[in-house]
C-alpha cells in the first residue's frame, strides 16, 4: 500500500507542478501563434501576452507554496532557517539544494532543503 505524502510534501509537489503549468501554457501560445497563420499580429501578441501573465502568475504562486513549506540546513553548523524572499529568488538550486546564507554563522553554501514540519 502507498504511504501517503505528508500535506507539507504534497505542497512541494503541487508548487513545482503549478510552476510547470504555467511553463506549458506559455510553450502552448508560442507554438498556437507559430502555427495558426490566419489571425492577426494584434491576436498573436495578446495570446503570447496572455501566456506570459499565466507564467508569471504561476511561478509566483509557486515560489510562495515552496518557501512557506521548506526550511534549509546549514552544510557547516546545522543551522535550519526559512531564508528572505530575496536570498530564496536569487539563490542558485537544485531541487533539493539551494545556494544560500545561513543567519547563524554567515557561511555560503549549497543548503540542503528540509520540508517544514508543524
Ligand atoms: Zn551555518
């Protein structure tokens, strides 16, 4: 029997799946405007546009599902934080490592990210 996911994991599923939705919606405008050649330039634009606001809106949603629910770990002290909006954007990553700060010993590094559990 599958062990079910805890609702915090299933909030990390559903951020990176949300944020590939809103990649997919995009790659579909560009190719319906690529491939549809009987509407206007006006209609080609707004549709990309559209898609545009689908990604964006999309990976927003994601990045705040993420950060809420993921804590990262110090590689040097053990550290466990929830880092800034900003450090979080910038922060180069892996799916389960992101390059960060840690607030405690002021060490850089690849941070290994741990599910936030109440
Ligand atoms: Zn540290």
């Amino acid at each position: 029997m599958k062990k079910p996911l805890h609702s915090n994991k299933k909030k990390r599923v559903m951020s990176a799946v949300i944020a590939l939705f809103g990649v997919c919606i995009l790659v579909a405008c560009i190719m319906l405007t690529r491939n549809v050649t009987d509407i206007s330039q006006t209609a080609k634009i707004v549709i990309i546009a559209s898609g545009c606001i689908v990604l964006v809106t999309a990976l927003v949603i994601s990045v705040i599902l993420d950060r809420e629910v993921c804590r990262f770990k110090c590689q040097k002290c053990g550290h466990q934080f929830k880092p800034t909006l900003t450090a979080y954007l910038i922060g180069a990553h892996f799916p389960m490592k992101r390059h960060l700060k840690c607030p405690n010993c002021g060490e850089h590094g690849y941070c290994r990210v741990k599910i936030y559990e109440k």
